[in-house]
C-alpha cells in the first residue's frame, strides 16, 4: 500500500486526547511530534502533574504545557498553543479534538471514558484491551450509531492480526489458524544450558536435547520442550488470550481449545504446528486462534510479539518456489506460515487514528461482534471474600486463569468475563479448575463496565 496515498485526502493534523500515559501513552506522545498529520496536544492521568510529566518525556519544553485543573484553564492552554496536561476527562472533553486514545488499561475507567468521547461525537481508538474483551463489540456500535468510529490501535497485535488475515482472505488464502508469538522470547545459551525469558534465567539443559525435532514429530518435540520449560516459567499468559479474543469477535475465528495450545516453537516450525492434525499439525479445524512461545538462540532475531497466519498451500508449484525464496513452508509442503515480527506499541498509532478520524474506518472491519469471551478460571480453591486484584504489568489476577469460550450473555450461573470480575470480592467459595460466574462475586450497582456489557447483549440479542 501506498501509504502517502491513501492518506492524500487528509490534509489538516488529527487533533488527539492521550487518557492513560504509561509506556504505550508516552511512545505514542513521543511518536506524534514526527507525524505530520496526528497532532496529540492533550493528556489525561491520574493527576495533572503526572499528565506533564508525560509530555516531558515525550520532549516537550516545560513551557509548552499547562497543568490544568478547570475546562476554563484547559481551553486557555489550548487557545494559547500549550500542551493541555489534566487530571480527569471532563476538563478537556469540550476542547475540538476529534479523536480519544484510551489507553488506561483499566476496565471500567476505559468503559467511562470511551462512552462520554461517544456520546460527544469524538472518535475511539481502544488500546485498553481489557475493557475491549468485555464490551469493545458494543461500544462499536453505539459509536457508528453515533457517526463515529471506535478502532483497535496498530502497535497493538489484534490490529496488526487483523489486518494480516484480511489481507490474506482477500487474496483467496485459506488461514488454517492466526495468532500471535507472546510478549517475551525463550532464550537458550546452548554451551550453558540455561534459559532466559524476561530477566529470569533458569538452568535447564534438558531443552537442548529438545532443541531441534529433526526426524521426530514437529508437535510431540514441541510438548517436550514444553514439558521442560513448564518446570521453570509459565507457558500461559492472559494478555495473550484477551488480544486473541479481540481477533476473533472480529473475524469470526474461535479457540480450538479454550487454553489455547500455546506450543514453544521456532519460526520455522509454525506451519507444521498449526496445521490441522489430518497433517500431523495441533489444529482440529480451521479458522483458529492460538499463540505460541517464540524459542531462539541469543543471536538469533526476536519475533518482537509479532503476529502470524498459517494458510493451505492449494498449488504446489507456486509454494515450492516460495519456499525457495526462505517462506516458511511445512514439511509436507501443505501449509505455510506468513509473518510479522513487530508490534511497535504507540509508534505505529497514527495509521489507526488517520483510517478512524480521516477516513471513517474501524480496524475491526464492519463486523466485531461478541463471538468469543475471554472467561475467568480459578487456578486454585478460593474461599469466599477473596478479592481478585488485577495487578502487574500484565494486569494479571493471582490465582486466577483465563480462557476463550464461546459469547454468553451475562447471567448469574455463567462464566464471568475475566476483566468484569478484576477487582471484585468473591460471594462464595470457588474451587480450583471452575470458571468463575457472575453470581460468584460482588459488583457494585453503579458499575458502568457491568451496565455496559449489559447494554451489549441487548445490542446484539436484537440482530
């Protein structure tokens, strides 16, 4: 694509209001001052000062930004040139911005936040993924009720997937599965036998043995490594399982087990991992979701979290010469996996407001419906009152799993979604290996998340 192009029809800066500056908010901020046609001259966090601060990293001088705690102050920043930093929505809604980056990472704030953009007739463009697994579908349609847009961000895998497997159904590709490597690369120094992932090294030379399959089955090679690794890191990860969810309410595509199979691989192995299992591959059908942890050697280049697609190969001439040009083809020559190793966070933003505020288009396409939810499992017996706190980097609940099953409305004896009940008290006892259902745990009335996801099901109940 000829991106100039595309975008020729855009010829005035899209005005943006950044909620949320963590590292995603700050490189986004960073990145807008190189983008000719994205302008991001407002920040809202949890205090002013924590607003400014962001612009500071992003390299703006401190007197280029006003700490603003009244709309008045904030339209006087505004009118005057100066970066706009604020402590709440409120005081900058009323500025003429077209377009709000949701990037808090909370549930309910994101819900907030994203409802009154809305109603206001700003576009949204949903980095918190969290609330996105809960109510995204919903909020898409109440914003094109709106003659608004609400958009995935690229830099975030769910677009990026998106996009790679529209692309590829287009071009007539059958995608046996789509998924994506998780956040962090297995790491092995093959002389010390240790493994590092994120900072942590484990000794665990049994994985060399494990290393390369050669004549031994690609999958039965992959549960070894797995085996192995299982003994020092943890092989599931729920941010990996909530993207997938949004790729498939999205597509239409589905988990073909509700854990995902999340096998330790080599990029050359991928399309023999997730073909379907008539090919000796894990998949039981096509269309599938899934993930997989990248293994490589320290000189070796990452995936980045990079997303991939694996596709049937219908004409042997056309992927055997492809195969010669380094794609990466199955042993049986049958499927091949199409790749790509990136996902730069708030550097690649600007394409998705540019498609949402310039030209009307969402990064969901025209059908993000609830099809999938990512729920909530309990990893162990959880006595009644426990409160299951999100917290970490990966907003993570301790003692709580996730996985993808098919959308339910919400009711009292069903599965909960992961990120409804983040942060809520347990009712009653939940045992270890049972989904956690709405009944099970206290939501306070006014809970916009829990009112939303309920608008939601009527939304698509009436269809």
């Amino acid at each position: 694509m000829n991106f100039h192009a595309h975008y020729a029809g855009i010829t005035e800066p899209v005005e943006t209001c950044l909620v949320g500056s963590g590292s995603f908010g700050r490189s986004y901020l960073a990145q807008s001052r190189r983008t000719r046609l994205v302008n991001a001259r407002i920040a809202v966090d949890m205090t002013a000062e924590a607003a400014g601060r962001a612009f500071t990293a992003a390299g703006f001088a401190p007197t280029e930004i006003a700490l603003c705690e009244t709309a008045a102050e904030a339209r006087m920043a505004w009118d005057s040139g100066k970066c706009v930093a604020a402590a709440s929505l409120d005081i900058v809604l009323g500025l003429p911005f077209q377009l709000l980056v949701e990037a808090t990472g909370s549930p309910e704030a994101a819900t907030h936040h994203s409802l009154a953009a809305i109603d206001a007739k700003h576009h949204v463009a949903l980095v918190s993924k969290e609330a996105d697994s809960v109510v995204g579908p919903g909020l898409a349609r109440l914003a094109r009720e709106k003659g608004v847009v609400v958009t995935p961000v690229d830099g975030d895998q769910p677009s990026l997937l998106i996009a790679l497997a529209s692309w590829a159904e287009v071009l007539g590709l059958e995608i046996i599965a789509a998924g994506k490597s998780s956040e962090y690369d297995f790491v092995l120094d093959a002389a010390a036998g240790n493994v590092t992932c994120n900072g942590v090294t484990r000794s665990l030379p049994a994985l060399r043995e494990h290393w390369l399959p050669g004549s031994r089955s690609i999958v039965a090679n992959a549960a070894e490594r797995a085996r192995v690794l299982g003994e020092a890191f943890p092989l599931r990860a729920v941010p990996d399982l909530c993207e997938m969810t949004l790729v498939a309410n999205a597509l239409g595509f589905s988990a073909d087990t509700a854990g995902f199979h999340a096998p330790s691989a080599r990029i050359p192995e991928l399309a023999d991992l997730f073909a379907e299992r008539s090919e000796g591959g894990l998949m039981s059908g096509t269309r599938r979701i899934d993930v997989f942890h990248h293994l490589r050697l320290k000189e070796e280049a990452s995936f980045a979290g990079g997303v991939f697609i694996v596709v049937r190969c219908d004409n042997a001439e056309t992927w055997e010469m492809l195969a010669g040009k380094g794609h990466v083809v199955s042993r049986s020559g049958r499927t091949a996996a199409l790749y790509l190793p990136r996902h730069l966070l708030g550097v690649e933003v600007a394409t998705s407001i540019l498609d949402a505020a310039g030209l009307g288009r969402s990064g969901y396409g025209e059908d993000y419906r609830p099809r999938q939810d990512l729920v909530a499992v309990a990893q162990r017996d959880l006595p009644a009152g426990t409160v299951l706190k999100m917290g970490g980097h990966h907003h993570s609940i301790d003692g709580i799993g996730a996985e993808v099953r098919p959308a339910a409305t919400l009711a009292d004896n069903r599965p909960a979604p992961f990120y409804l009940v983040a942060d809520r008290p347990l009712a009653r006892a939940v045992k270890a290996g049972e989904a956690i259902r709405l009944g099970d745990v206290e939501i306070a009335e006014d809970s916009g998340l829990l009112a939303m996801r309920h608008r939601q099901d009527a939304l698509f109940a009436a269809v």
